[in-house]
C-alpha cells in the first residue's frame, strides 16, 4: 500500500467519522445553504463541519460536496488554493492531497473522486495544533481492540461526539501474519465478520459496535488500520 493509498484509508475513517457525527448529512445534505468562502465561490456547498483529535491535537474537519466532475475541482482547488509558497499539493487520479500554511494556521485539504460527487475534506488546526498533531504520532490512543505485537502507531482521528475513533499503525510482519492476528483475536473477544468493506478490509460486529480492520503492505512493512465505534456503555 503505496502512501496515497494510506491517506485514502485515513480519509475512509474521516468520512465514517463525520457521517457518525452529522448522522448521515455528510450523504444526505448536498444542498445545505452553510456554504463558506471561498468553497461556495467555487461551486462547493457545505455537508457538514465536526470538530475532531488527530493525534490528540484538536482540529475542525468540514466536508465539502461538488456536482462537478472531479478533474475540474482538483483543478480549480490548485488555482486558488494552491498557487503561494506556503502551499504543496499532489494530485491524483481519484484523491489528491494539499497543505497549507499560512500565519498561524494550518489547512490540509483532500479531494476525493465518488461519482457522480466530488468530496473535499478540510482539517484545519492552528500551527500549535498541528505540531501537536505531528510530534505526537507515535502514542497509542486506540483502546478496546487487540494490538498487534511490536507495531508502531502512526495516526489517530476521534470524535467524542460519534464514539469513532480510528488508528494507522506499521507493522514489520507480513500482511498475511498480521491479518491472521486480528482474524483470531477479534473473533476471540466476541467480534463477529461482517459485509467486507474491500480486498483490504473487513467490518466486524459486537452488538451495537462496529470494528473495521484495513490490512496492506506498504514502503515501510504492514499497514494496519482499525475503526473503531463504540457506543456508549458498551464493553470494551
């Protein structure tokens, strides 16, 4: 798994967390009038706006929706967001990613293919955010599922608010070691498989809870990606 193949299953954990959060408006709200500037200017209408952690740095994650083929956002994005040196983007054929800094702020944006809609993801956190957000990467913030033995967390997104939260971690074993792991210490703590969400991932289910496991191989060894949402008063 390549690293904008990382970003994508982090954004398919941004995603299943705003639309916990906005209870399906994310889906639903295509036509909300919270439009803002300059998204709105550029034909973007707002579906929903959640405060989330990433890493334990606080940030403000707004979901942004466009009737237009997705080429033609991305390129309208890079224009106007994209052009100053505080800027760096990379395109993609279905999801293209960008950062931005600027005085004390720091937006990263992400641009996501779903026809016949194109998504736009903005976090935005202060500068003191983010650098909390980055430096603090390696702390396991996942509770309530199995960890898989000598991996390495790298990300972590939650909102209180949904009881979502999710964590990308490497691992040195192979993908098949590392999915067997999870296969047998899920079902051993009473998950059950349910419907797959992919080749690469699995959704499982614990009466009210629902766990979803990406496994891939990437750069650095095995990725490993576990959604997790918890209702409250459940066990963990």
């Amino acid at each position: 798994m390549n690293r904008l193949r990382t970003y994508a299953v982090a954004l398919a954990a941004l995603i299943t967390i705003a639309a916990a959060v906005c209870q399906g408006k994310v889906f639903l709200r295509w036509g909300s009038a919270r439009d803002r500037m300059p998204m709105d200017y550029l034909g973007g209408k707002e579906a929903c706006s959640v405060p989330v952690e990433i890493n334990g740095g606080r940030a403000e994650l707004t979901v942004f929706s466009w009737d237009e083929d997705y080429g033609a956002v991305v390129s309208k994005l890079q224009k106007t967001h994209f052009a100053g040196k505080d800027a760096v983007f990379a395109r993609g054929e279905g999801l293209s990613i960008g950062v931005i800094r600027e005085g004390s702020a720091v937006t990263r944006i992400m641009a996501v293919n779903l026809p016949p809609r194109s998504l736009v993801f903005r976090v935005a956190q202060t500068s003191a955010e983010f650098e909390k957000s980055r430096s603090a990467s390696d702390v396991r913030r996942l509770t309530g599922l199995p960890v898989y033995p000598g991996s390495t967390p790298s990300f972590y997104v939650a909102n209180g608010e949904s009881g979502a939260g999710f964590e990308l971690s490497r691992a040195g074993a192979d993908e098949g070691t590392v999915r067997a792991f999870y296969e047998a210490a899920l079902r051993g703590d009473g998950w059950a498989p349910m419907t797959g969400a992919g080749a690469n991932a699995t959704v499982y289910g614990r009466g009210d809870d629902i766990c979803m496991l990406f496994v891939g191989t990437s750069d650095s060894g095995t990725t490993i990606g576990l959604l997790h949402r918890k209702v409250a008063g459940s066990r963990d």
